[in-house]
C-alpha cells in the first residue's frame, strides 16, 4: 500500500480538494443497494431459462434489464429479512439455483434434503433435487441445528462465505465478519455485542431472524469446520485440536464432530488418507514436521484475476514484513493469540494457502484475513454485470471479470502505511516503510527468509517521537496521531467497525483528508462502494478514456475530480472495484 503515483492512488489534490461530503452524500444508499446482487441473480437464472420450453423472458427483456439497472436503489432497510442481496432470493429461485449446480451460490444458502438427512451446497453433483424434500438455510448453523448432517462429497461447510457479509454495512453483517473473525470463539457473544455497541438479546435475536441460527451456533458450526480442517491436515493429536478450534472441553468437541459430520474425531482422522487423494485438499506441506504448519485450499466464486492481485500486493510489498516471489504472496501478521507467517498462491479453482502459526487457535481469523485480503468471498459475476453496462467501464469490466477489490489481513496496518503513502511514490513508501519495520516492528522468534518481523503495532508508533520519524513533520504527526487513536480504541478498523463512523473518526484526526479516509474504507474495511475522485491515477485513467478534462494545475484537477465523483455515481454500490478497474487500466497502459 503506501498507495501513490504508479498507477495512481496519489493523494492528488487529495485531502484539500474535493469535500468529503460530496463524495459520501449518498451513504445511506450504500446500505440500500445491496439489493442489486439479487437483482444480478435473478439475471441470470432468466437468462439461463432462454430455450427452455415455457421460458417467457425475451432477449430484448434481458438487454433492458441490464442496461436500464432496474431497483437498484430499493431500500432494504424496510425489510430487514430481505436485506441482503442474493440472500434475498425466494425459495423458487433457490431451487432453481440448486437445479441449475450454480456454483455461485455456494456459501449464500443451504439445500437440506429431508429423505436423507444431509445438508449440501447449492452446486453438490450429488443432489438429485425433488423439491418437496428440500429445506433451504441461509446458514450450515441452521441446517445443523434442525438436525441435518454436512454432505461428505460437497463439503457445504468449506463454500466461500456469502459476499453479502461484506456489502452490508449494519448489524447484522458486522455481526458476520465479527463472528468469522472469530471473536465469538475468543469473547463469547457477549464480547461481540460489547464490539458491535448492542445489547446481547438484541444482537441474537437480528442475527437469529435472518440466518436462522444465533451467534454462539454460527460459531460452533465454524469451530466443527476448523476442527476438521485441523484433523484432516495435519498430524497434531485430537486433544490439542480440540482447544486449537476453540472448543472448550474434548467432550464438546467429540459431540459437535458426530453431530455435525455424523462420524467421531478418529473416524474423521483415519478416513483422511482417503480424503487427501480424492477431496479437495492439498498435500500436507512439505517437511510437515513444522509445528503449526497448515495448507488448506481456500474457495472462491470464479473468475478471479489473481495475477494482477499478486501485482499489486508486490508493488506495495514492505520488506521485512511481505514478499510476492514465483506466484506466492508471504507476509507476516500478527493475530489475536501470535505472530504467523501466512502463504497465498492463486490456482485453479482455488487460492492455495499455507499458514505458519504459532498458536493454533488463531486458524479460524488467519483463514478470515486471507479471505478479505484477497477478496475471496466477493461475487465477482455480480459486479461486472453491474458494470458492463457502464459507457465508460463497461469494456473494461468485459475484459477483466475477475477483478477483486483487495482488502487487508490487519486493518491498523493498512491505515497506517496509508498515511507513509500520502504525497510520495509507491517505491518511496516502500523504503519508509521497510525503515520504520526495522525500528518499531516486532521481530519475528523463528524468521523465514526474507520476512523478519511483524508490522509495528499502533501503541508502539503511538509512543514514538514524530521528530524522530524520518518524513516531514506534518506527516510525523498525522502517523502517531492515528496511531493513538487506534491504540486507545477511539478508531477501531476491526471486520465489525462501522464505516460510517469510522471515516467521520478519521477525517477528524490531523492530516487524515477525503483520500486517505476513503482509501482506508475501501482497504481496511473491505468496503466495495468506496471512491477515490481527487486521485490522480483515477483521474489519470479517466483523462485517458476521455471521461473528465485533463489538465495538471489544482484547478482543473478539482474539476476533473468533480466529474469523476458524479460519474462514479454510476457505478454504485462497487465503486472500489471501479477504481482498481481504472488502476489496473493504467498499469496495463504505461507498461
Ligand atoms: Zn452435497
């Protein structure tokens, strides 16, 4: 990160020029038009319905459809059950889906089947749907909880999380990234009503009412999933992984095993072998002899354009702490109970993930960070039906469908090489950031290779002497003012923040203008409708596609970051993949 010049991602006219309210008049449209993910969903199965005998949708219905963006600005806060996106789907179009193995929805709702007791994902090639036996869950919880077992050949349980998680901006879905970071396993619900500024019956009773299980059940169905990931992966012995998965007695853990996959812990562990050559795993790591070593495969909704992510993550790479080397992406992170070392390559079909770990427990948020650094649970279909449509965007979404928006495995970090990246090239904020690792990181107790330590922690940049830093003072004293602000819980950037209020926290802090916010929003809280107008790559980019004036002094750059801000209209609600599709445009052009 340290985000600038190359392709774009400077500050620009940045945090002087265009105003935050501009940009963000619109922020409660962010939480209304989630909906336009059902409405792609619905797309697409009338599109899959043409030829059939009985279809009555036309061609020229579909093109409309498209183009004319219809409801895209309904306002799901009226109902809050139907909020989410695909999640909003009716039982009729679930079945369809289901009829149809359309992969996509995996992870967004689970087919029961009553005559045999088993709970698949939407795609299982085991599924012979007769509809008066099928159930459908929004969550594997509720599957689990009226009794179904996990289908042993689609593993439903191992689908990529619903990306309705990350478009919803309330409770509900900051609950979701919460619990899938694990916090309920570490703070009970109580720790995560506490996060969320809610009351814990209130807390159960939202999450309850929409995914038909309640915050301790989506938890223990994650634990159960985790536990297997543990036993079938490496060689610890089945004591240890129960309390690495974060079950609090092996008593529990051996019921919820047999309650959830319908065989005992050592019936799980012998069957691995089987597992390995047929399933989807990966050979355990090389010299699996390495304590806390896992590789797992992690899913996600194709396509997905994993060359240009390892790009851009190498482009920003600090060292010491990250490096992109034949394909893989290796960083440091810090989590909740230790310091990792974690592995990315992209593959067919699947992200190919190797985590070091020097406590076990924090397998299920290492997994989680993974997922929002890399955008994994994005609905990438979703998005550049959207965008297609769009005059300017439109070819370049066509051409690359599987962009991501990538987010970040620590929220605090990113927030901070943010501020290192304001008003200097992607390289020089690459070297202060390497700088500042050397002096403030953490070192790592077993190095690997080049990565050394971990990114310093907010509280130790907090405690630094700006005059000591080696940048301009204003930008000294913008670093350890954020930095105390996170370190002291004023600003929290964890997967539960709510961004609204987080942005408003930001912008007040010294040094911290529309940009950098924004930049933070879009990163470090995975929001998918954030927009960088007063970025010169961005307007770059837009000069070059002929969509705003060119022009290189403060006022046209106020102009053109105006247009750019109503153009980008257009393109709510993914705005952020709107700017990596301009970005990317860039980098491909000045190549
Ligand atoms: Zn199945």
């Amino acid at each position: 990160m340290c985000d600038k010049p190359t392709p774009g991602e400077t500050p620009g006219t940045a945090d002087s020029g265009v105003k935050a309210e501009t940009r963000y008049r619109g922020t409660r449209r962010i939480r209304s038009v989630v909906k336009i993910v059902s409405r792609r969903s619905l797309c697409a199965h009338d599109i899959a319905d043409f030829g059939r005998p009985g279809a009555t949708v036309s061609m020229s219905d579909s093109r409309q459809f498209w183009s004319s963006r219809a409801g895209i600005v309904e306002d799901v806060n009226q109902n809050s059950t139907a909020a989410g996106g695909v999640a909003a789907l009716d039982d009729e179009r679930r079945y369809q889906a289901a009829v149809s193995k359309d992969a996509r929805f995996d992870g967004v709702f689970f087919i029961a089947v009553t005559s045999t007791g088993i709970y698949c994902r939407p795609s299982c090639p085991a599924i012979t749907p007769k509809r008066a036996n099928m159930r459908f869950y929004r969550s594997a919880a509720a599957a689990q909880e009226a009794g179904f077992r996990a289908c042993k050949r689609c593993r439903p349980d191992a689908s990529p999380g619903s990306p309705e998680w990350n478009i919803r901006a309330d409770v509900v879905g900051r609950a979701m990234r919460l619990i899938a970071d694990g916090v309920v396993d570490r703070d009970g619900v109580e720790g995560l009503a506490r996060r969320l500024g809610y009351e814990q019956r209130q807390v159960r009773r939202l999450v309850t009412a929409e995914l038909g299980a309640g915050p301790l059940a989506i938890a223990r169905a994650q634990r159960a999933q985790t536990a297997r990931i543990l036993t079938e992966t490496t060689a610890l012995p089945l004591s240890e992984i129960a309390f690495a998965a974060g079950f609090a007695s092996i008593r529990q853990f051996n019921a919820t095993i047999r309650e959830v996959f319908a065989v005992t812990p050592t019936e799980l562990r012998d069957a691995r072998g089987r597992v390995q050559k047929t399933r989807r795993l990966l050979p355990p790591p090389s010299g699996a002899a390495a304590p806390g070593l896992i590789r797992i495969r992690l899913a996600y909704r194709a396509p997905i354009d994993g060359e240009r992510m390892l790009g851009y993550l190498g482009a920003r790479a600090i060292p010491g702490v990250e490096e992109v080397l034949a394909g893989r992406y290796r960083r440091t992170i810090m989590l909740p109970n230790g310091p990792g070392i974690l592995s990315l390559a992209p593959a067919a079909g699947y992200v190919d993930c190797e985590l070091q770990l020097e406590d076990l427990r924090d397998l299920t948020a290492a997994v989680q960070r993974c997922r929002r650094l890399l955008d994994l649970d994005a609905d990438p279909e979703a998005v550049t039906g959207y965008l297609s449509s769009d005059p300017v965007l439109g070819p370049l979404a066509l051409a690359n469908p599987g962009r991501r928006s990538p987010g970040h495995v620590d929220g605090n970090e990113l927030a901070l090489r943010a501020v290192l990246g304001q008003q200097v090239s992607v390289a020089a904020a690459r070297r202060l950031g390497a700088c500042l690792v050397a002096t403030y990181g953490k070192p790592l107790s077993r190095p690997d290779g080049p990565l050394t330590h971990c990114f310093p922690e907010a509280g130790t940049l907090a405690a630094a002497d700006p005059a000591t830093l080696p940048m301009p003072r204003g930008r000294a004293l913008a670093l350890t003012g954020l930095a105390g602000a996170l370190a002291s819980g004023e600003l929290s950037l964890d997967p539960g923040a709510e961004r609204d209020r987080a942005e408003a926290v930001l912008l007040a802090l010294p040094g911290i203008g529309p940009w950098t916010a924004s930049y933070i929003r879009m990163r470090a809280l995975s929001d998918p409708d954030a927009f960088l107008p007063s970025d010169v790559g961005v307007l770059d980019a837009l000069a070059r596609l002929g969509a705003v004036p060119a022009g290189t002094g403060p006022s046209a750059r106020a102009r053109a970051a105006k247009a750019a801000a109503a153009l980008a209209e257009n393109w709510r609600p993914w705005r952020s993949y709107a700017v990596h599709h301009l970005w990317a445009y860039l980098e491909e052009k000045d190549r």
